[in-house]
C-alpha cells in the first residue's frame, strides 16, 4: 500500500498544482480530475499515485485503463492502494471522496 512521507514543502506545492488546474480548460488526461488529484498527491508526496498507468485522452481511455487495473471505479483503485482516513481525521493535503457512485470520481484533496 501507498503511504508517503509529506515533502517539507508540501504547502506550496499544493497550491502552485492546484492554481494551474484552476486557471486550464477540462483536457482528458491533462486537466481533469485524475490528473489534478495525482499532480496534488504527487506535490505532497513526490510519489506517482498512478505508478505509470499510461495516458488517456477520452473517457473511453480512462474506463479502458482503469479496467486494466482489476477495478470497476476510481474509489476501487485508490481505495486498493491509499490509507483510508475518516473523515473526522482529514487534515490538509489529503485525499478523501464525497459520496458517489461515479466510476471516473476522484478524490478530492482537501485545501
């Protein structure tokens, strides 16, 4: 399982990533929400949550891709490789879900 270290820097690391995605047009596998939360995890940690899965540039990709993994949603995968934290545990640089049943939903970092 998948369980970093924060960088010293984490902090602003988090918001440069966070202001880019702000500021870009919706891009699959550039700036959409998985790219976001992996450049997010990756700024905090320096670790690729993803581990070399490939690019996507449609829905389709990103669907084809997750199959490819042995998990039916996003949750699945990150859920089989990330520390789960309740939710009364959240701290800043975190990763946590809202409730969905949305295959292609990614987490959310908390800011």
């Amino acid at each position: 399982m998948f369980e970093p270290d924060r960088l010293p820097d984490w902090p602003d690391r988090l918001v440069s990533i966070v202001a880019r995605h702000r500021e870009a047009a919706f891009a699959w596998g550039d700036f959409d929400c998985a790219t976001l939360f992996a450049e997010a995890v990756h700024a905090v940690t320096g670790e690729d949550p993803f581990g070399g899965l490939g690019s996507w540039q449609s829905e389709r990709d990103a669907l084809r891709i997750l199959a490819a993994t042995g998990s039916d949603s996003v949750k699945g995968f990150f859920d089989a490789r990330l520390p789960l934290v309740h939710r009364s545990e959240l701290r800043r640089g975190d990763a946590g879900y809202a409730d969905t049943n949305e295959r292609l939903s990614c987490p959310a970092i908390v800011l």
